[in-house]
C-alpha cells in the first residue's frame, strides 16, 4: 500500500508561516525553513517584551513624577511617601499624565500634600 502524504495540510503550514514571515529581508521571507526560524524567534521576542513593556513604561512614568516633584523641592520617594499617607488613590500612570499634561493640577497634589 502506498505510503499516504497529506499534502493539502503540509502546504497549509508551510504557507501560515510565510504569511507571518511577511515583509522580513532576504530569504527570511520566501524560504520556509529560513522563515520558520525568523518567525519563531519574532515569536519568542514578543512574547519576552510584552513583560519588558510593562517594566519599561513603569520606569518612565517614576521618571515622570521625579521630575515633577523636584521642581517643588521633593523628591520621588518622599513625593509617593506623602501621597500614600494622605491615601490619595493616584496610580503612577495618572500621576505621570498630569506632571506632564497638566502641571497646575500637578501643582494642586503637591500643595495638598505639603
């Protein structure tokens, strides 16, 4: 009996991993087994950096407040200590907005605080 090969579903898979390999340079974009590899390293990658994502926009929105508090003579820490004691319910998302696009209710915090 012939050895039976499902063709249909091997052309398939071949093909989903070009399309993801889409727009990448050289033969990284049109040679399967070039692809397959670049495609699942891009996967590993997004996979690592969604973590890093949330690492890094934490990082900037402490940057963020740091510079906003100091221009009132405070520092990060001593800025988030004060907030916490007088339990105002800020995260650093909506703190970091306002020291950059809203400096006078940035102000206010800080006065509230002090």
């Amino acid at each position: 009996m012939p050895r039976s090969v499902n063709s249909v579903a091997s052309k398939a898979r071949r093909k989903k991993i070009l399309k993801a390999a889409k727009g990448y340079f050289g033969r990284r974009k049109n040679v399967h087994t070039v692809a397959k590899n670049a495609v699942e390293k891009g996967l590993q990658y997004a996979y690592r950096d969604r973590k890093n994502k949330k690492r890094n926009f934490r990082a900037l929105w402490i940057q963020r407040i740091n510079a906003g508090a100091r221009l009132y003579g405070m520092s990060y820490s001593q800025f988030m200590g004060k907030i916490k004691s007088n339990e105002i319910q800020l995260n650093r998302k909506v703190l970091a907005d306002l020291a950059m696009n809203h400096p006078n209710t940035f102000k206010a915090i800080v006065d509230r605080i002090k």
